[in-house]
C-alpha cells in the first residue's frame, strides 16, 4: 500500500483516493502496478500541482482512465509523465519506461 505524502494524508478525502487507488489495484493489478512506481518515482516536491491529495487524486485519474480504454488516456498519460520530467519531478529514464509500460498494456 502507498501512503500518501505530504500535507492531507489524514483527511477523508486522502482516504477515499487512497480506496480508489486499492479497487484499481484489484480490479487490475498491472495498472496498479503502473500508478503505484508512477507515484513512488515521483519527487512531489516539484510537481507543479502543489496539493498533494489532489495530485494523488490526479494520478489515480489518469490510472482509472486508462482502465476504462478511453481513446485519450495513453496520450494524456504520456502528456502527464512529459509534464514531470519538465518539472523535474520525474526522471526522463523513469518516464520512458513507464510510457512504454502503459503502451504494452493499452495493446494487451
């Protein structure tokens, strides 16, 4: 389980993002997967989003997004991971092999 970081971490919402994250877990555990190293690889501290429980809830989006094969969520996944990697908030190495995860599982 990821803990959240930062401010919030005891909130309802918190709590209810973090349930979010757990039903995408199970539902399917190789997206899990992805959100998961996603957000553990992250330094937060440099995101542009500055509340953490909404860039959880961010975060959580674009891995609910993509459960649902919605024709956009591949590329918004890639737009979000440039995103880090221009705040310095994600290593481009990292964000290449997420993207090219999210890619094997969008044709799996």
């Amino acid at each position: 389980m990821i803990i959240l970081k930062g401010a919030g971490s005891s909130s309802f919402e918190a709590k209810f993002i973090e349930q979010q994250w757990e039903e995408l877990r199970v539902s399917h555990p190789p997206l899990g997967q992805l959100i998961d190293d996603l957000w553990v690889a992250m330094d937060v501290s440099k995101v542009c989003v500055v509340d953490h429980v909404q860039l959880k809830n961010m975060v959580g989006a674009l891995g609910r997004s993509l459960r649902s094969g919605s024709p956009d969520s591949v590329r918004r996944f890639k737009g979000w991971t440039m995103q880090f990697v221009r705040d310095g908030a994600l290593p481009a190495d990292k964000a290449a092999e997420l993207d090219t995860r999210v890619e094997a599982l969008n044709h799996a």
